[in-house]
C-alpha cells in the first residue's frame, strides 16, 4: 500500500481546523488503497490551534504534528513538512479550505498515471480584490520576463509530489525560499488541475499586502539577477546622456557665450539620477541582504515539539541523484 503524506501549514487556524479535519477525512477514507498521514506544522500560531492539533493526535494515529518554536512563515512550515515526511506521495494543503481537499483523488490518480506531480492552479481570482489581482498578475508578468524559469500563472502550493520531487525540493538549501520558483526549478512532470478559488471557511487571511509584495520580491530576487543589469543599464544610460549633454553645454557656451539659464534642467537632473543612484543601492542591497542570510547559515525552522521521528526522515530524505 502507497504511503501519503499530507503537510498542513497552520498559523492561527483554530476557527478552521475542525471544519477542515471533517472535509479532509472523508476524502482519506474515499480514497481507499492509500496510508494517510496528516502532517499539520504548527507555524508558532498565538491561538488554541497547537492545543487543537495534540487533541486530534490523541485521537487519530493518523495525525502527526511539528510545533516551531515561533512564527517563521508558510515558506519554512512547508519545509518542515518536507523534510521530516516519509510518504511515498506527499502533499501540500492550507488548513483554510481555499484548496479543495475533494481534488486529492484527482491528484493521487494522475500519479498513478505516471505524473511525478500533481499541482492546482487556480482560474479566477473572485473573492480577491481587483487591486491584489492586478498586482499578482503584474508579478507573473514581471517575473516571467526576468527568471529563466517559467511560473505557471496562477500555480498554487496545493500539491501532490512523488518522493523524488521532495528529495530535489530540499536538497535546495537556500535561507530564502520561494516555493513557486523552486517547485518549477527543480522540474518534473506535471499535471495541473484547474481549480476555482475558494472563500476561506473561518478566520483570516495573514497575508497583507505589504507581506505579499515582499514575497514577490523575494521570488524575482531569488531566481534572477537581471534587476542589478537593469540598474547597471540605467546607470550607463544616464551617465551617457549626462556626457552628451555636458559636451552640448562647453560647445554652446564656447560658441554663443554663457547664460544662467538652466536653473529647472538642473534640478531635474540631480533629482533623476540622485533617485537612480539610491535605487540602484537599493537593488544592491536587497541581494546583500540575502548574501548575509544565507552565509550565516541559520537554520530555517526551529521545532519545539514533534511526535514524529527526526532520525528516521533524516535517513529518508538523504539526496542521492540516481
Ligand atoms: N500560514 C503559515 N504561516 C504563516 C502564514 C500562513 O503556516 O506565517 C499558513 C496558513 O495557516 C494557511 C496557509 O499558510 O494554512 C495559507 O495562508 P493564508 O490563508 O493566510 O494565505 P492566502 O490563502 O490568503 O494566500
Ligand atoms: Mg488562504
């Protein structure tokens, strides 16, 4: 019998839990011929959700559970998850029902059928304002044009992979992770399912706008270099229309005389290059700041507690490329 293992992110999904555990389970027994396994990692969540989870694995030989020992964000809890599975399938779902658990069986079938990873991609964005659809499609432009690598539109962390694609997926040891990069970095066959979004059952979103802006810029920054190029472009650019025009300048004064003209024009130019400067900083700095988290090493999640074994998923999940 396949072994399945379902990775549950959770940071405050108290209010959800219970409705989600129902759905989830009826799909777990619908699907007969598999041994499921419920991973759910407690992202350092500050309401009764950790309280929740030990219930559910008093209960439910079933439930298996990694508590961090703070927040450290949906990226690291995905991670955990990974790392520490077993499943010859393993599968990613948000606790907050906007990932139909009934797409599983599709999911498991496709695998059956030879695909290495079954993936949701969502079709409409309703129930999303129109400013946050316009900025994530604005994204998948952007980023497309910027990374060699191609980013479904719309493709969710809502998976299911064979264990090879978990074994690629962490052995990327990168601090700064952006799972939508690397799930189509590391390559495979994939099986998209098309998949229309759902409202969250109960409490709320996490993501704030701000938040998501820097996890886009996280994923163009991640998986490219070409914004230092554009600044380097830029910067040439200017210097050379500066040159051009300085020259214009020593050979109209020597010509016509000088005039004191010129005060706007002045101006103007300190402003666009000044702001071309700080921003090609800015550039600079956002991969420095990157550099210097991925040298120090840290590591990416910590774990408080776990009824799960660390020694034996460590010896599972060991790469080896053949
Ligand atoms: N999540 C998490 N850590 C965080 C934020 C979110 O583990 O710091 C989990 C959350 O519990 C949910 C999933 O990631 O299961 C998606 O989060 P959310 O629904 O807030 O994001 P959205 O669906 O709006 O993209
Ligand atoms: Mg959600």
């Amino acid at each position: 019998m396949k072994t399945v293992d379902l990775i549950v992110p959770c940071y405050n999904e108290e209010p959800v839990l219970p409705l989600f555990y129902d759905e989830i389970n009826s799909v777990m027994q619908s699907c007969t011929g598999y041994d499921f396994k419920l991973i759910f990692v407690n992202d350092g969540s500050k309401d009764g959700t950790l309280d929740w989870i030990l219930k559910a694995a008093e209960k439910d030989r079933r439930v298996k559970y990694i508590s961090f020992s703070r927040n450290f964000g949906k990226e690291a809890a995905m991670l955990a998850g990974m790392k520490y599975s077993t499943g010859d399938y393993v599968g990613i779902i948000d606790a907050d029902l906007q990932h139909s658990p009934e797409l599983i069986t599709g999911m498991l079938e496709a695998l059956e059928e030879g695909y290495d990873v079954a993936a949701a991609r969502r079709t409409d964005r309703s129930g999303e304002s129109k400013v946050k659809s316009w900025f994530s499609r604005l994204f998948y432009v952007i980023s497309n044009k910027m990374i060699d690598i191609n980013i479904a539109h719309g493709a969710q962390d809502f998976r299911i992979m064979k264990r090879k694609v978990v074994k690629a997926i962490i052995s990327l040891p990168e601090y700064s992770r952006f799972s939508k990069g690397i799930f189509s970095w590391v390559g495979f066959n994939t099986k998209w399912f098309e998949h229309v979004n759902r409202e969250r059952a109960a409490g709320k979103t996490t993501w704030s706008f701000f938040k998501l802006m820097r996890y886009a810029a996280d994923g163009i920054i991640g998986f490219s270099a070409v914004p230092l190029k554009v600044s380097l472009l830029a910067g040439s650019l200017f210097s050379s229309v500066g040159v051009a025009y300085a020259v214009y300048i020593i050979i109209r004064t020597l010509i016509r005389g000088t005039d004191v003209a010129g005060y706007p024009s002045i101006i103007s130019a300190i402003f666009i290059i000044g702001g071309l400067i700080l921003f090609s900083l800015g550039v600079i700095g956002e991969y420095l700041a990157r550099i210097y988290m991925e040298v120090k090493h840290r590591p990416i999640f910590i774990i408080d507690q776990t009824n799960l074994d660390p020694q034996q998923q460590q010896e599972e999940n060991d790469y080896d490329d053949n």
